[in-house]
C-alpha cells in the first residue's frame, strides 16, 4: 500500500462521462468511467510494478487497487483493470 500511496495526489478532472487522475497533463494514471464503474490502471507505471516488483496477483492487485481508491478517492463498487493503453 505504500507504493499506491504515492500517487495520493493526483489531479482529478471530472467530465460527465469519466474521471481523470492525472500526476501531470497528458499522463493519465488513472481513469474511471462512471456509467460500467470500470478503472482503467496505467500498466507500466502502476499495474506492471506491482505485479514484477512486489509479485501480487492479478486480483490481489486488482484487490490492493480498490481498497486504495476507496480510501483515497472515495470510489466504491468499481472494479478495476490493468491498462497498457490508457
């Protein structure tokens, strides 16, 4: 949960559609969409490290991942994805 911590302040842009989590513009880290609740992980930055650099499984990332949204970004009854194109 620490390495997640890091990125507990990201810019958030909200549209009607999705929301953006962002560290800079034009690095999308984290994207929600809110009609499925479906979030879409940056691969390499965040899903690729946890699961070579920390050995979690797929769910226990996807688990770890939305534990920590709920906790940080208020987001519940999501469920979430790793994304290499986001």
């Amino acid at each position: 949960m620490d390495f997640l911590n890091l990125y507990n302040d990201l810019d958030v842009f909200d549209s009607e559609k999705f929301i953006l989590f962002q560290r800079r513009e034009n690095e999308e880290l984290i994207t929600y969409y809110k009609k499925h609740k479906d979030v879409y992980i940056d691969y390499d930055q965040i899903w690729l490290v946890l699961e070579e650099g920390f050995g979690f499984r797929y769910d226990e990332i996807q688990s770890l991942i939305e534990t920590w949204l709920g906790d940080v970004y208020n987001l519940r009854g999501i469920k979430v994805y790793g994304n290499e194109s986001i």
